[in-house]
C-alpha cells in the first residue's frame, strides 16, 4: 500500500513540475525541452522506486531483470512525448491558435510500434519456453559462473531458473548488464551479442533524433510538427528487432526430451 501510494504521489508530483516548467519558466524551446524530458525521467524513477523499490523499476520485467525491450520503449517514450509536448507549451506560451496540433509523422509512429512489438513479443517467446526443463549439468554450470561473478554478500542474480529461462528472486537482483546477457539456462552466463547490437542500434538512433529535434526546436518558429524519421533510420530499426526476435526464438539451451 505504501508502495503504491509513494508511486502515486511521485507520478502526480512530477506531472505537476512538468506543466509548470514548461509553461511558467521563461525558457527557450531547446531549454525547455530538456527540462520537461529529464523532469519526465524523473517522475519515472519515482514510479520505478515507488512501486518495485528501485528508480530504474520501470526496466525490470517479470525475470526481475533489466529489460532490453523495456529499456528501448522506455527510451523512445521520454524522447517522443518530452519533444511533442515542449512543442506543445510553446505553442500555448505564443498564443498559438490549436496548441495541440503537433503533428507526429508517420514514420516516428511505425518506429514506436516496432519497439512495442519488441516488448509484447519478448515474453510470448520466453513463454514458449517456460514448460521444458533444462539439462541439470548444463543448468547447474551455468548458475556456477553466475555465482563466481557475483559480488561478495550479493545474491547469486539467476537464483530461480523457471523452465529454460533464467530468473531472479526479487528486483534486487537486477542489472543493468542483465540487458547483455542471455537468458536461458544454456547462455545465462554469456554475453548475447545480439542484444548488444540492439542496444547500439537504439543508442545510436537515440542520439541522431535527439539532434534532430535540437536542431528543429533551436531554429525560429514556433514547431509545427516534430521531427521527421530517415526511412534508412526505420529500416535499420526494423531489421534490428526482427535480428533481436528471431534470436530469442531460436533454443539456446539443452532441454531434457
């Protein structure tokens, strides 16, 4: 209840610091862009504290691990709304007729639908995998080098294996390296190359829009619209998930038949 309560409180909060920076503060629209986004990560963190006891809490999924596909959404949400609604202010701070008609274009909404279909597709993989059991040698190998690595008087991070995917105890245990790592029973103590890709891939992407919108917000004007999204970036970004996906799917474990 408590919990719940704090998260409650902290999402109002922020909710209430956001609108007033960006509309009272006397601020031009790169400053109060920035301002509305890191006041939205802050608000987030709370949530994340608030309801899982941690401020990255918003990241951890049902392994209680760091997700990579949470961490992508995630991303691409603060920087989406942060931008739309700074867009938003100014147009109200200029008196602007139809303060909210801010257009989205097409391409950034295909790119929010593929990262959710990164998220809504994760577990319905991991799901498939739950019902089999793991190879004990292969099983119990991999929770030994878990276990070697963890930090001294720090819960081993993969204590509770369901099926052939790799699970921790509580939220505690969560990582940001979890985002690298595999999952199941047979690469849990192995960097997963294809999630570091994706990790770059986002990153990277990440970064070249947040100059877009730099770039758009610092010239004059009031915003019409946010920036647009290279077909080439969607692309990229497309290829990138189905590579992440398919990976997933494919066994990386040895299950007893």
């Amino acid at each position: 209840m408590k919990s719940s309560t704090a998260a409650g409180v902290g999402f109002l909060g922020g909710i209430v610091l956001i609108v007033v920076a960006g509309l009272l503060l006397p601020l031009g629209l790169v400053a109060r862009w920035v301002a509305v986004l890191v006041l939205m990560v802050i608000t987030m963190a709370a949530v994340g504290a608030g309801v899982v006891g941690s401020p990255w809490g918003v990241l951890i999924d049902d392994r209680n691990k760091v997700s990579l596909s949470r961490f992508q959404l995630a991303v691409w949400t603060l920087l989406v709304l942060s931008s739309w609604l700074a867009a938003v202010f100014a147009r109200l701070a200029a008196d602007t007729p139809d303060p909210l008609a801010v257009a989205i274009p097409q391409p950034l909404w295909w790119l929010m639908g593929i990262t959710t279909t990164s998220l809504v597709g994760s577990p319905l993989i991991r799901s498939t995998k739950l019902d089999r059991s793991p190879l004990p040698s292969e099983r119990d190998d991999t929770l030994r080098a878990l276990a070697a690595r963890a930090p001294s008087g720090i819960q081993t991070p993969a204590a509770s294996p369901r099926g052939l995917i790799l699970a921790n105890d509580t939220p505690a245990g969560a990582r940001w390296t979890d985002m690298f790592m595999g999952e199941e029973t047979g690469n849990g103590a192995n960097v997963d190359m294809g999630n570091v890709q994706m990790f770059y891939f986002t990153v990277i992407l990440v970064i070249a829009y947040a100059f877009a919108i730099v770039h758009l917000f610092g010239s004059a004007g009031v915003p019409q619209e946010l920036p647009p999204v290279q077909e080439s970036m969607l692309a990229l970004l497309a290829i990138s998930h189905a590579a992440y996906l398919t990976n997933k799917a494919i066994p990386h474990s040895r299950a007893i038949s």
